[in-house]
C-alpha cells in the first residue's frame, strides 16, 4: 500500500545497464527539490465518532454524507499496484522505514582517493583516435539497443491500441447509456438466445461466452486505465495527499468560526445594544429638529405668490424672479414630493411667463418714451436704474432679442425725427400753405435754398444728439452685460480658490468613514461608539440648520424687499448666485455685447439713411444741380461735417449718405464743367484776337498763384481802387500779352481747384473735366486762329501775325500753369489714383505742338512772301534793288507785329527761322541767274543788296545779336 514520489516512472530492468532506459537520479543537495513526504492511504478513514477533533463545535466534514466503498472514484487494483518501483521488494524497506532508507546517498570513503579527469588523461589520449572512428561508425550504423527500445516501445503502443480496438465502438461514444433500449439490445442481444420454451444448454452457453466478452473488454480498458494511470500517477497522489490536507485545515476552520460566533454574540449583547438604543434616540431628535425646519421652510415658501404680486406691483422684476427662482429651487431640493405644494411649481412657471411679458412690455414703452423724448434740456438717459433692471431681468429669463425692439423704436423715432425738423422749419415760412402742400418733400422742395439749408443742419444737429442718446442707452446696457460677465469670473475664480479646501473636506468626510468603518475596534478597545462618533453628528446638525438658515432667510430676504427698499445692484448680486443655471452662456452674452456694437451701427445707418431721404426730397426737381459752387460747397462741407461726427460716435463709415453726397457732386460737377465749358466757348467765338488790358483784380489773382495760393481770392468790397490796367500780365517777372479769354480762362481753372480744396471726394471727376476744358480751348483756338475760324465766326478779314503771335502767347501762360494745377490736384487724389494725372502731360503736349505750329505758320508766311518777292529779283542797279527794299520792310513789319507779344529769345529764334528761309530762297534765285562769287560786277552788285538786308535786320530792336551768315547764299567752287 505505501507508495514514493521518488520513484522512477518506468520500471528498471533487473540486469545490466543496457536493458532498458534509466531514469535520470535527482540531487539531493539541490535547493530546488523538497524533501519527499509518503503520501497518505488513497482512500480516508471511516470517521468512527469517538474521537471528533479538538472541540465540540460543529464538524463541516461530520455533517456530511458518511463515506463508503461506492463513493471511491479509483481503480483500487490500479492504486494499489504502484507502477514506479521496479521491484516489489524494495516495498519492504520503504514500507516501514520510507522511501529516503532505499535511495539515501552514501557519503564518499575518506581512505579512497579523490579521482579526477586527469587521471583518465593518458588513456583518453591512447583511445582518442578509436573513439572517433566509432563515433563516426555509430552515427551511420545506430545502436541495436536503442533501436529494441525505440521498437519496443512503439511495440507497446501498438499492441496497446490494437487491444483497445477489439472494443466496440459503441462502449467508446459520449453518449453511451445502457437505458436507451437501443443500447441495451446492442450490448445485450437476448433475442439470439432466449428461447421460447425456457432456458436450454446453447442459451447457457451463449450466455457465459457474452460474460467473458464483456470480461475481456473490461480487461483490457483495466489494463489501458492503469498504463495511462501509470504516467500520472504522481500527479494523483498528490491529489489524494491534497485532499487530506484541505479536510484537517475545514476542520481547523470550522473549530476557529465557531469561536468567532461566540465572541461576536457576546459583544452584541455586552457592548452593541445599549450604545445602539442611544445612537437611534439622538437620531430621532435629528429627525424631529430636520421637520421643525422643514415646516418654517413650508410656511416661509406659502407666502411666495403673495410676495411675488407686491414685488410686480412696484416693478420690481429683478426681485421678484429670483424670489421665483429660489421658491423653485427650494421645492425641487428640500421640499420635493410635499403634497402641498404639488400645484406651486407649475404656477411659479405661469408666473414666470407672465413676468416675461411685463418685461417685454416694459422695456418697449421705455425704449418709445425714451427715444420719442425732447432732444433737449433733459439727461441722456431716462431713469437709468430701470434700465439696468430691466435689461438684467431679460438677461436672466433669456430674453435676448430686446434689441431688437429698441431697434423698431429707433426706426420710428428717426423718421419722426425729420417730421419734426421740417415741422418747425414750415412754421417759420409764410409762404407754405400746409394745408395745401402735405407731403414733406413737397414743403422741402418749396424752400429756398437757404432755408432748405437750416433744415438740413437742424436735421444732422437733432440725429447728432438722438445718436447720442442712442449710444448713452446702449453704453448702460452694455455695463449690465459686462457686470454678469465679470461675476462669471468672479465665481470661477472662486470655485477654483474653494476648490482645494473642498478637498480637504472630502477628505475629513473619508476619514469619519473610515472611523465607522473600524467599529469593532472601537468595541474591543473599550470605548463607545456614541463618544466616536458625536462630534460628526454634531457637525452634520450644524449644516442642516445652516443650510435650512439660509434657505429661509433667502425666501425671507426676497419676501421684505418691497419693505426694505434694497438696493438694485445687491439684488442683481443675488440673482448671479441664485440664477447662475437660468442666466446666458458667457457665449450668448458675447453675441449680445456685438448686437448691442452692431445697433450702434444700425442707428448710424438710419440716421444716414434718413439724411438721404432728406437730400433727395431736395433734389428730385434738380435744385440742387442749379446751386452755384459756394452754395453746393457750403452744403458739401455740412453734409462731411455730419458724416464725420457720425463716424466718431458710432465709430461706423457710414456709404448711403457719402453717397449720395457723391451722386449730387457728379451731378454738380456735370452741370458746373457745362457752364464753364459754354462759357468759354462764347467768350471763344466773340475773341477777336487782340491784346486786352489786364485788369488789376486779374495780377492780384496771379500773383496770389505764385505765392502758392491756389484759390479764388475773396471778394472785396466794391470800391474805387488807383491801379489801372496794364497792357501786359507779369507772371514771375515776364510778361505775357494775352486775350480776354485767356485771363477768365485762368480764373475759370482757380474756380475748378477751388472746388476740389472744398470738395476732394470730387477730384478725380473735376481733373477729368478740367482735362477736357483745357483741351477744348486748345482745340476751338486752334480752329480759329490757324484754321482761321474767326474770319467766319467775328468777321476778322484776316489772321495777321500778331494774332498768331498773341494765340502763341496766351497758349504759352496756359502751358506754364498746367504744372501748377497738376500739383495741387496730385495733393487731393489717392496714391491709387494718381494714374488720372497723366491728362495732364498730353494736355502740355498738345498745347506746345500748338505752339510749333503757330511759330511754323510764322515762318511760313514769310517764306511765301520771300518765295513770291525773290522770284522777280533781278541783279541790276540801282541798289539796293526794289525787291531787297520790299523783303526789308516786310520783316520790319514782321518784328514790329511780334517784338512786343513774344520774348527776346523767341523773337530772335523765330528770325533765324526766317532769315533761313529767305538765304534758301535767294540763294536759289542767285542760281537760277547764274551769279556767282567770283568778285564780278553782278557779284558786287548782289553783295551790296545783302549789305543792306544784313544791315536793316540787325538795326532792328533786339535783333543785334542775330547772326545773319549771309556768305551761304553762294554756290559752293567744285
């Protein structure tokens, strides 16, 4: 019966080391392996009752069915025939004195040497050559005892499972069961010998050969059985050792829970009753102080709706819905389920609807009385601690489209805003019946336009003073909105400070838990529980009743308000306590702060727009183009004076009035430039191309031109003035000889920059049309002067060199003054726009090609006149001939025309010019005779006629200088 752990699982063959396969000797010394224990008889003892176990408490094992022969499990033969010895014998040492008596190891003899390798060495060394040839010889021929013990095995395996397949099937399938008949007849086929009449020798025999079968299939599933069991049979004896084991340490067990209970009884009747009556006792008086205060809670909460009418009674909005607010609050908290006030909560909210109308309303009749007020002799803003009420009282309910409807009113009051101005201005007006002329537009268009003008300065002063009081409402609404965004931080700011010492407080409460929690400790040390735990019942009582204190003193706080007469700012406090859930997101609130700059905008626009109204009302049957340019820039200057007040205030660039403004200014500028553009062709066609005399007013306006002043000086006071007018114009020390169109044409261009200093939004336009003024002057001059236009046009009989002369001159002053009018544009445009001043270099280019050309006609008339004299020119006495003295006289006439009109050095280049041309002509003539320098009497002759030409021109006045080179006139010798 006693079996070894140690022992090898395969047995050992009786001789010699090559009989079979050695099971590998474990080390003693080895720390990993444990000393082996004999494991206990596989099958426990039959509990007999006399000896029970150390107590008399209750046995867990006892209690239980008593053990008997079929509640083994084991194949008995298996587990008494121990695979893992080799011989039986070796039970009889084992059995008695264990199994470390057979495989003890015996210490080595102290008398025999130590025998190491090295003492093997010499022989190693002898066989080392033969050990490797049966080394390679054993690897090609393998050894015939592993190939018996590798044949004998696989022999076994297979002898093992050829005997298991002589069983059925059918004993082998899961669900095998010898109830299903049909199991049973194929296991038990009685039908093949039960017979009919009784039982006969052949049904004997078949039976007992059926029996052996069946002994022979159980053999063999034995046999099968107790090889598997064979290779673990380790693992199932410790098991079965395992399972004595876990039965002494139940019984321990059950020994130690009995002694438990004991204790645990004893304590519950010593210690835990009477401390418990005493915990259940203060309990009970919590209770009753928790309902104490729940019913002043209840009796402070009926007053509510009472409480609420006064407050709406007084306007008093604010308090009234935080007095709402922590009623419902309180009942959805502490007074949840009272069957009460199951109906209050449903009426608060219909009250709350109710406030929200009032609200509404409110706000409206304020946002009417307050914009429809007199702009003058009154404060900005209309009771401003009604509006911060109201505008807080919306915030609270979420009513955030209030601006919207001081948006409508603001619309209506602007248009009222312009009756009214034109109202008054009607009354003061004898001529306007408005009885018959109703329509406003109608009563502006009847004005004059100085009293159109004060209507319209007194519109721009009343919408100036309307924005802002616009502005003062919205900047009050404003900090209303900015207050709850500051108290949102405030909290945050706060729950964050609070944050920490709510920690600590969280953990104060885990300790007390914890202090509950260790009880029985408590209870073995000899103290009470009602000591440990007095100080936590005295800390949850205080912040019940101050929790309770609060409640009711903030329904009581809202219910003396109307008595108390607190102030708005410490309600509006409250509320950001009580009502931080119904209040708007800090998001929503940011929407509000844009709506509130965007309503600025809008009342900027509208004022704009109601502005436009009044100007096109104005300018539907054209007045306004027909205004002159002082009036139209008097209005031009009140209408950007307006506009930039407007921007200040609001901080908006308003378009509709600017452009309008701009619509009326193209329409003026229109009409100004065909005015002046007829003018001049008026005082164009009647010029009849004389010299005029300057007045003094014209040298006084030019002179101001050279001191830089490019305006139209004011005018003076009709007077006698000495100065006469002077035959020529001085400009920068020359003079110039001009027509009378050319002086207004320089006062028509003052008037045209004078605009633009007045008027720049109108540059680009204006340049343009001065653009086309100047050209059109060069181009009407140039038809009537070269293109001799006047001769039809004022009945000249004909186009004289002074005429030409003098155009020449008058187009030479236009000339030197486009440079100034191009500055003084360049300083009003935009740098984008200074691509338009390029008009102004073709205008210069046009103008001195003008010039060329006349100074070409010049030339061309003399060079007729020496082409038609020199063609008669004979060389005979007398000298000087006819024709030399007729060519004298005509440049005489010549220079005395233009000497006084042109300057020095156009004089003299124009003679040069002409002195050319008559070399050209005579030389060709003195070809064309035949006369050549060759000192002959013709020679002579002719030399004495240059003599005189040479000496006529150069006598006359500033003509000294001119070098004539008459010696070009001959042929030059081959």
């Amino acid at each position: 019966m006693a079996s070894s752990h140690s022992s090898s699982p395969v047995p050992r063959p009786s001789g010699g080391g090559r009989g079979g396969i050695y099971h590998k000797e474990r080390e003693p010394s080895s720390p990993r392996c444990r000393p082996v224990r004999s494991l206990p008889d596989v099958c426990p003892k039959e509990p007999t009752g006399e000896g029970r176990g150390l107590c008399d408490g209750p046995s867990v094992v006892a209690e239980h069915d008593r053990w008997t022969v079929y509640s083994s499990k084991v194949n008995l033969p298996a587990a008494l025939n121990d695979p893992r010895l080799a011989k039986r014998e070796s039970d009889f040492f084992t059995k008695t004195w264990g199994l470390d008596f057979a495989e003890t190891e015996v210490m080595p003899s102290f008398y025999l040497p130590n025998i190491t390798r090295e003492h093997f060495g010499p022989y190693l060394q002898e066989t080392a050559q033969r050990e490797r040839i049966h080394e390679r010889c054993k690897t090609i021929c393998p050894n015939k005892d592993d190939v018996d013990a590798v044949s004998s095995i696989t022999t076994n395996h297979d002898k093992s499972r050829a005997e298991l397949e002589q069983v059925p099937k059918i004993f082998m399938k899961p669900e095998f069961a010898l109830e299903d008949p049909a199991t049973f007849n194929a296991v038990l086929p009685w039908s093949h010998f039960n017979s009919a009449g009784g039982k006969s020798s052949r049904d004997v025999a078949s039976s007992k050969l059926l029996q052996e079968k069946l002994s022979h299939y159980l053999d063999v599933v034995e046999v099968s059985i107790a090889r598997q069991i064979s290779l673990r049979s380790e693992a199932f004896f410790h098991a079965m050792s395992s399972q004595h084991e876990l039965q002494d340490r139940l019984q321990e067990t059950q020994r130690a829970v009995a002694v438990l209970r004991g204790r645990t009884a004893a304590i519950d009747r010593v210690m835990c009753q009477g401390p418990l009556r005493a915990l259940r006792t203060a309990l009970t008086r919590n209770n009753c102080v928790k309902l104490h205060n729940k019913l002043k809670l209840m009796a402070a909460v009926h007053q509510t709706q009472p409480t609420v009418q006064l407050l709406l009674s007084t306007s008093e909005f604010v308090g009234a819905l935080e007095l709402i607010a922590t009623t419902k609050e309180v009942l959805q908290q502490e007074l949840q389920g009272i069957h009460s006030f199951r109906h209050l909560g449903s009426q608060l909210c219909e009250l709350e609807k109710l406030i929200d109308k009032m609200m509404v309303e409110d706000f409206s009749m304020y946002a009417r009385s307050d914009l429809n007020r007199s702009l003058k002799d009154e404060p900005q803003v209309l009771e401003k601690e009604r509006l911060a009420s109201l505008v807080f009282g919306l915030l609270r309910q979420r009513k955030l489209d209030f601006l919207d409807i001081y948006s409508d009113e603001m619309i209506m009051a602007a248009k009222a805003i312009v009756a009214q101005c034109v109202a008054e201005s009607v009354l003061h007006i004898e001529e306007i019946d408005t009885e018959v002329v109703t329509k406003l537009a109608d009563q502006m268009r009847l004005m004059t336009f100085p009293q159109w003008f004060e209507l319209l300065k007194s519109v721009f002063d009343s919408f100036l003073l309307f924005l802002q009081r616009i502005k003062a409402t919205l900047n009050v609404i404003r900090n209303v909105v900015l207050e709850v965004l500051d108290s949102y931080q405030k909290n945050r700011l706060l729950e964050e400070a609070s944050s920490e010492p709510a920690g600590q407080e969280s953990s104060n409460v885990q300790q007390l838990l914890q202090g509950e929690a260790e009880l029985a400790y408590l209870t073995h040390e000899g103290l009470f529980i009602s000591d440990a735990l007095s100080e936590a019942q005295q800390q949850q009582q205080a912040a019940v009743q101050d929790q309770n204190s609060v409640t009711g003193s903030r329904i009581q706080q809202g219910r003396a308000e109307p008595d108390s007469g607190t102030r708005e700012s410490a309600s509006r406090e409250q509320s950001f306590m009580s009502g931080e859930n119904m209040m708007p997101s800090e998001l929503e609130l940011n929407r509000v702060l844009n709506n509130i700059q965007e309503l600025l905008y809008t009342a900027s626009d509208v004022s704009h727009d109601r502005c436009v109204k009044v100007l096109t009302a104005r300018a539907k049957d054209g007045s306004l183009e027909r205004l002159s340019s002082a009036e139209f820039v008097c209005l031009s200057q009140a209408v950007d004076g307006f506009i930039k007040d407007t921007e200040e205030l609001c901080g908006r660039r308003s378009v509709s009035l600017r452009g309008a403004l701009q619509s009326q200014a193209n329409r003026f500028v229109h009409r100004f430039h065909e005015e002046r553009k007829t003018k001049l062709s008026l005082l164009l066609d009647n010029e009849r191309w004389k010299q005029a005399e300057v007045p003094a007013e014209f040298q006084d306006l030019v002179n101001s031109i050279a001191d830089g002043r490019i305006t139209l000086p004011e005018r003076k006071t009709p007077g006698p003035d000495d100065r006469k007018p002077t035959d020529f114009l001085l400009v920068n020390g020359q003079k110039y000889a001009v027509v009378g169109t050319v002086l207004l044409l320089i006062r028509i261009f003052l008037e045209y920059c004078q605009c633009v200093t007045d008027i720049p939004s109108i540059a680009t336009d204006m340049l343009t049309r001065l653009s086309d003024l100047l050209k059109h002057f060069n181009s009407r001059s140039c038809q009537l002067v070269l293109g001799a236009g006047a001769l039809q046009v004022v009945g000249l009989k004909t186009i004289t060199t002074k005429n030409l002369a003098l155009a020449s001159r008058c187009l030479q002053l236009v000339v030197l003054y486009i440079p100034v009018i191009r500055a003084h544009f360049e300083t009003k445009l935009q740098p984008k726009q200074f691509s338009v001043l390029r008009h102004f270099d073709h205008i210069t280019k046009d103008y001195n090609d003008h010039i060329a050309e006349i100074s070409a006609k010049l030339v061309a008339i003399m060079d007729s006149l020496f082409e038609k004299v020199l063609s008669k020119y004979e060389v005979k006495a007398p000298m000087p001939s006819a024709c030399f003295r007729n060519v004298c006289k005509q440049m005489a006439k010549m220079h005395e025309a233009i000497n006084e009109l042109l300057p020095e050095e156009q004089t003299l280049m124009l003679f040069l010019r002409i002195n050319a041309s008559f070399k050209m002509h005579l030389k060709r003539q003195l070809a064309r005779l035949g006369v050549v320098n060759d000192g002959g009497p013709q020679h002579g002759l002719v030399v004495v006629d240059v003599a005189f030409y040479t000496e006529n021109i150069q006598a006359l006045k500033s003509l000294e200088r001119l070098d004539l080179n008459m010696a070009e006139i001959w042929e030059q010798k081959r």
